[in-house]
C-alpha cells in the first residue's frame, strides 16, 4: 500500500532550459568535484549537475557545487580596474593599459629605491595551475623579489613541511580509494561531513559495503565525531602527544612492522628512544585521552591489515602542525602503512587548486617541486626559462605570515595581493588593517571589487572567475582536472593568465622570456619541466584530462593514466631512498585560557560558506542557510555568565573583541567556544595566530578569550561600527 505521496504531485525539476552542458571542476574546496555548467539558448549560466562518470564525485555535488553557476553573476564583482593616489580616497576608474601600467612602474620604483626584495608578492590556491607556473615565472624570473609566498600558508603550509621532512618531498601519498581497502581510518582534526562533503560521501560508501573502524580527534563534538566509532576529544593542540602515544604502545607490545622498518626507514633509534618516554599514563596527563583508550587505539590501528589517517586544518594550524604531520607519518611508518592500498598518511587539502600552487606557483622554491636551495635546479629552470641562474636567490625568502611583520618594521614597501583576502583569514586583523596602512602601495587583484582588503589598495584589477577562464586545478588526491571556459569573462574583467602576460610585457627581462597566451600552451611548459620526475605530467594534455574526468600525477609519457598511489615500492626521496623516522619531544607552546581569558578560542567553517564568504555569502541559497556571526557555546559555561541562546555575548582576547551570536550546544566543552571565521570583523580580531616553526603557519585553532553577555542594542552599536571600521 501507497502512504503519503500518493494524493500529491510528484516533485518536479524547473525546466532551466539548457541546450548546452560544459565540463569543468569545482572551483570551492580540493574534493575536485567534476561539474557540467549548463547554458540556455542566450549562453547563460543556468544550472549544474554533477559528472556521472567522473570518479571523483560519481554525479553528486555539495550544495556549494549545486548553486555555482549563479556566480557569474552575483554581486560586488570587479567591472573595471580602480585607482587612487591615496589610501582611503575615492577610486577612480581606469584603463587597463593605465593601471597595469601604474603596478609596473610602481614595481620598478619601488625596487630601485629600497631593493628588490622591497616589493612583496602573495597569492592564493585559487587560480588555475597555468596561472600559477605563469605568476612564478613573472616573480622569479621577471620582477626577481624573494619575498613571494600563498595563503597556503594559513592552510597546506604544515602539510607539505611535514611531508618532506619525514619523506624528502612533497606529494600526498594515498587516494579516496584507499577508503575501500583500509581496516582502519583514523581521522584527526578534519571536519570531512562539512568541509569535504564528497569526499565523506566516498567514506559513507565504503562503509555501507563495508564496516571498519572509524576513530575522530577532535575537542568538539562535530558531525563526524558524532557517526564515528570513537571520538576523543583531544586537549586543543596535543596531538603529537597522542600520536608519539600510540608510536609507544605499538613498538612496545610489538605490534610494529619489523621488515618494513628495517627496508624503508632510517632514524629508528633515536625516535624509539623519543617515544618511549610518552607511556599512555603520562601521555593522558598532557592530551586529555585516557590510558586505557589510547592502547585500545594503538593496537585497533597497528593490528588492521591496512590503517590510514586523514587529517586537515586540527592538525596542520598548530604551533605543532609541522609535527603532527611529521607523527602521523611516524605511526604509518612503523605499521607499514604507506603506499599500499587502504594504508596511507592523505593530507586532505583545502583550496581548489592548493595542490597546484605547491606543484608549480615557485612560491618557496621553482616549478615542478624543484628547489631554489639546489645548484642544478635553478640551472635547470633558468636554462628553460632563457635567464641567467645567478638571477635567482640560493634560498627561499619570507613565508607569507613573515611578509606581513616586514611591512610593519619597513622591510617591505609595496605588495601585490592576488585572490586572498588578508582583511579576514590573517590572525590578529587588527594588526593587519595598521600594516595595509604602511604600505607605499598595494595592488589587489580580485574577482570582487568588494572584498575587505580592497579598502587599502591603490589600484584594483578586476580578475575573472572560475569557469570564465581555462585550466586545470589539482586535488586532494594528486588529480589534475580540468575547467573548461563556460562562459566570457564578467564585465572587463580579465583570466589572471593575462593580466600575468601583460605585466610581464612591462619589463624589459619579461620581453626577452617567452609567456604563452592560452592555458594549453602554458601547459606544455609544465609537462616538458616534468617529464621523468615524481611530479610527471608528461603523460598528461587537457583533452585526455577531459575524457578521463581528471588524471592523477604521476602520468608519464606513454601511459595510459595517472597513478593511485606515491611510494609503491617504499621508495622515497630522500637521498638514501628512505623515509626519515623524526623524534617529536612536546614542547607546550601555546596561548592558553588563564584567569584573565578563561576559554578557549576555536575557530574553523561551516558547510554554507567558503572563507571569507566574497562568494557564498552573496549566493542565497547558501548565505540564508548561514546569515550570522556566531558562537557554539556549552549551555553549563554559559549559564554560569548568565549568557542565553540566542543572543549576544562579546568575546575579549589580548588583540581585540569582536560581538557574536550565541548558539548553546553540548558539542561543545564548557573551556571552549567555536567561531567559523567566515564572517567579517569577527573571530580573526580575536585570534594570536603563533607561527609553527617549521612551516610558519599560524595556530587559527588555539587562542585565550573571555566572553560576557551584552544587550541587544548594545550587539547591534558593536556590530555597526566593526561594519562602518574597515
Ligand atoms: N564549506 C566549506 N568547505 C571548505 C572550506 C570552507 O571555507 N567552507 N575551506 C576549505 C579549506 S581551504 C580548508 S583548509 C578545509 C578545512 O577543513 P577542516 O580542517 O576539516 O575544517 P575546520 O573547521 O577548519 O577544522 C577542522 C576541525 O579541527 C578541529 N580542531 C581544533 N583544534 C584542534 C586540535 O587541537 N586537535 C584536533 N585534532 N582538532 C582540532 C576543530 O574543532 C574542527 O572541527 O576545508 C575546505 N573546505
Ligand atoms: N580564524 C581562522 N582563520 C583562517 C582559517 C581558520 O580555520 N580559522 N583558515 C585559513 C585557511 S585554511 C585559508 S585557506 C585561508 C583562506 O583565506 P583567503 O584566501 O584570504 O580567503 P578567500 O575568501 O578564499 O579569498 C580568496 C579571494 O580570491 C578571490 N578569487 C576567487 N577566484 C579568483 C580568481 O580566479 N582570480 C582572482 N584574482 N581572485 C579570485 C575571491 O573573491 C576572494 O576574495 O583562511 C585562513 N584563515
Ligand atoms: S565537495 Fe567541494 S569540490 Fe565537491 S561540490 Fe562541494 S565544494 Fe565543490
Ligand atoms: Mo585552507
């Protein structure tokens, strides 16, 4: 018997009248979703569907990818370049002859008076890969400062230290396939349901054919903590305690693998004497996680035929990102978990094309994982390039969390940012609005007019988006796929590509280098610079790249496709072809709650919205869903402050204070709070932001506040003049 629908109509899809579909890639996070983009018969952006037959996503989207074609058109996008003499005077509009050539001489003066490395450059993982090869080569060939960096450092910065340090390069070694061989996935500081909703979904799969045990870290309680086998809920930044834990429990009870150790790793001495010092009891004292639990782990992970770990932004935005990753690739070491099906230390990355920034954008060495620290690399790429090695520097300049403190004492006196966001995603924004300040002269180049850091620039050069332009992004899984242009370009704004080429033809050494026009022609440079090196393209053109529904690296000449999976063999590319076992001692380093800043300040994202939200947050079926700063309060703590739900609370920290709204929620501890860092002149006036020593990433998740109610009118004054200030 038929219930419920029978009397009602069935659901019905608005007929968007597409007469054309075109295949690109997600242009959100590196789950690297493949996207058709339908168009009508005007050649409007009308509706996307997910590729059926692309592995990545097998047809589904999140509902970030759902509503994508409506960014073409949403609002605050750049028409037409912007100028002014002065901070905070009116813009004029200006020619793009005019204003680019204003950014080159600017460059040129600003070089000449206080030095090369004067004028600073930081990008993005946003813009396509032959975007990036081609700003690397405008920076390092061209312009010459060494001052140039990403906002990967805000993000993969940890991730890729890690990976070197512990396997000589880096390159995450495992795939979304491994979910269907693993016995055991341990998840650490990643939010997968929210942030990767695909990529959780490939996991969901898994699990339905499937049952193996699924372990989350993390201080809250999130949605995958919740569907998880066991949680723990870790101490905010002591997961490498945990992990030289469970190092210790396996070695000790010798559950390790012997003959992988023995074949594949060098340093097995000194990391076993390190580890032996962190027994479960004491290990608990420091991260929080009972004795009994962490054995209970240590034997689950060594014992499963095949274990993997997973991580994002809990481990990699820590004073100890660096470490923890290094301590994840310790536990897949000594368990022999690298390289083989279902066994694997993946890095789940960020940003659309964060992988492609660290294959080719030269931001902290030269295209193609080579490094400026190497003689024969530099000779290698200044040869193909057709400059003098000696332009190059023999080491790599400031990380991007460094160029900011320079701006502040001088060092630096002009800076080009491009697809980032400094106004909100930096640490202690009210620092950052004082350094913007400083600068003699700054260039924003954006999809958006509107975006916060706009407010400090002098010149303003509108870029195009996503699918108004041509290339290929890399995701989580070393996949290269690719977008196709959907439709012209908004307005006059213009592919980053070409605005790299027509500044590179303002210089006289940028005359001399040759700068293809197209994404393809680009990507030729790219597959030859690769050809025979772990990172191989050669293999690889932008039709086969279509037809395959994306291509993981390496894809040498000849091949069919791409690889799965990075050191097979268990060789590694360090020079002895091992990989390095690396003792981590804790040293606890932290801002943490006292008397005076009694909570913990953890910050991270919604599923609505994507970073500082100059895209979802004008898309409305994705800002309705989200429209509000807020805070995810323990209804225990909150009480005891006389604070309600649903309304205000102003939170202090040593930098500032910012107004929220509260939310009361047992997911979370009564010593914490979380804020997704999303909105505007919110959390990051909060946020310390100590740097990790090795990768100079800023620990986002770990910072003292204290928080008291405040009324209404009060909230909306606060709210008002954070609005009216930047
Ligand atoms: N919807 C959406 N998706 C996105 C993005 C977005 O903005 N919106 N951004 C993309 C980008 S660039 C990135 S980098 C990723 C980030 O993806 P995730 O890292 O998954 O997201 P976050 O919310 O930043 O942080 C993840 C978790 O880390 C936990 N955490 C905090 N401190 C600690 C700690 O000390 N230890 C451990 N183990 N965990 C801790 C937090 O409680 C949080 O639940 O998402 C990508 N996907
Ligand atoms: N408190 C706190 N702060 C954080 C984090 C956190 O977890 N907590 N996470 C950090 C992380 S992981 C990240 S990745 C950063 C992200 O920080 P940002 O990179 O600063 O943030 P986005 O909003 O992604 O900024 C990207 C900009 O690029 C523009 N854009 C998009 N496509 C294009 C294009 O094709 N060309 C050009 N020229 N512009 C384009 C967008 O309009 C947007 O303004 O934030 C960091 N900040
Ligand atoms: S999971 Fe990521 S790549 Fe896939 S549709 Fe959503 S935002 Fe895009
Ligand atoms: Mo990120």
């Amino acid at each position: 018997m038929l219930f419920g629908r029978k009397k009602k109509n069935p659901v019905k899809l608005a007929d968007a009248g597409v007469v054309e579909w075109k295949y690109t890639t997600c242009g959100y996070c590196s789950t690297g979703c493949s996207i058709e983009v339908g168009l009508n018969d005007k050649g409007e952006a009308v509706s996307t569907r997910g590729v059926g037959n692309a592995d990545v996503n097998r047809g589904k989207l999140c509902l970030k990818g759902i509503f994508e074609h409506e960014l073409f058109r949403t609002a605050g996008r750049g028409r037409v370049p912007l100028m002014r003499e002065k901070h905070f005077e009116e813009f004029r509009q200006a020619s793009w002859d005019e204003s680019l050539d204003k950014v080159a001489s600017e460059i040129k003066r600003i070089q000449q008076q206080y030095g090369r490395d004067a004028f600073a450059v930081v990008s993005t993982g946003q813009i396509m890969t032959e975007e990036f090869y081609t700003l690397g080569k405008l920076v390092r060939g061209v312009i010459g400062t060494n001052n140039y960096d990403g906002n990967t450092t805000l993000c993969m910065a940890s991730a890729v230290s890690g990976y070197k340090r512990s396997f000589g390069s880096d390159g995450p070694p495992g795939c979304y396939d491994d979910f269907e061989h693993t016995e055991c996935l341990l998840a650490i500081g990643s939010n997968l349901p929210e942030q990767h909703p695909v990529i959780f979904w490939r996991l969901r799969q898994a699990l339905e054919k499937r049952k193996f045990p699924v372990i989350v870290v993390d201080p809250r309680v999130t949605m995958f903590a919740q569907m998880a086998d066991i949680h723990l809920a870790i101490q905010p930044g002591t997961d490498v305690v945990l992990l030289n834990a469970l190092a210790h429990v396996i070695l000790k009870e010798d559950l390790a693998d012997r003959a992988y150790i023995e074949a594949h790793t060098s340093n097995y001495k000194e990391f076993e004497q390190l580890v032996s010092q962190y027994d479960p009891y004491t290990a608990s004292t420091i991260c929080g996680i009972d004795e009994d639990t962490i054995r209970n782990v240590a034997r689950t992970y060594a014992r499963a035929g095949a274990a993997m770990t997973i991580w994002t932004m809990g481990i990699n935005q820590s004073t100890h990102g660096s470490d923890g990753v290094v301590a994840i690739n310790n536990l897949n070491l000594i368990t022999g978990n690298i390289g083989k099906p279902g066994g694997t230390s993946l890095s789940i990355t960020g940003q659309c094309n964060a992988m492609g920034t660290r294959e080719w954008s030269s931001c902290s060495g030269l295209p193609g994982y080579r490094a400026l620290e190497k003689e024969q690399d530099r000779i290698d790429i200044a040869r193909f390039w057709g400059i003098d090695p000696e332009f190059f520097p023999k080491q790599r300049g400031l990380f991007q969390t460094d160029i900011f403190p320079a701006i502040e004492t001088g060092a630096i006196k002009g800076l080009w940012l491009i697809a980032t966001n400094p106004m909100t995603s930096m640490p202690n924004t009210p620092r950052i609005r004082k350094t913007l300040e400083k600068l003699e002269f700054l260039v924003v180049q954006d999809a958006y007019a509107d975006v916060e850091t706009n407010e400090y620039s002098h010149v303003y050069l509108p870029a195009a988006l996503w699918a108004e332009k041509e290339g290929c992004f890399t995701n989580t899984e070393r996949r290269v796929n690719l977008i196709r242009n959907v439709v012209a370009p908004y307005a006059d704004s213009k592919p980053d590509l070409w605005i790299f080429n027509q500044l590179a033809s303002r210089f006289a050494q940028g005359r001399k280098i040759k700068f293809p026009e197209t994404a393809s022609a680009v990507f030729d440079e790219m597959r030859e610079l690769s050809r025979g090196r772990m990172l191989d393209y050669s293999g690889m053109s932008h039709e086969k790249i279509e037809q395959q529904r994306g291509i993981q690296w390496p894809c040498s000449e000849g091949a069919e496709s791409g690889s799965a999976r990075l050191y097979t063999e268990g060789d590694f590319q360090h020079p002895d072809g091992k990989a390095r076992l690396i003792p981590l001692p804790f040293i606890d380093n932290n801002e943490r709650p006292d008397e005076d800043y009694p909570f913990w300040l953890n910050t991270g994202r919604v599923v609505e919205h994507f970073h500082t939200r100059t895209r979802t947050g004008k898309v409305g079926n994705l800002n309705k869903f989200s429209p509000t700063p807020y805070m995810e309060m323990n209804p225990d703590a909150a009480r005891a402050l006389g604070i309600e739900h649903g309304s205000y609370a102003r939170l202090t920290s040593r930098r500032g204070d910012a107004v929220v709204m509260v939310q009361l929620t047992q997911r979370i501890a009564p010593d914490m709070v979380f804020i997704p860092f999303h909105f505007h002149e919110c959390v990051n006036r909060l946020t310390l932001g100590l740097l990790d020593p090795y990768s100079r990433q800023p620990a986002f998740k770990q910072s003292a506040v204290r928080i008291e109610a405040i009324g209404d009118q009060d909230a909306a004054a606060v709210r008002n003049k954070a609005a009216r200030s930047y």
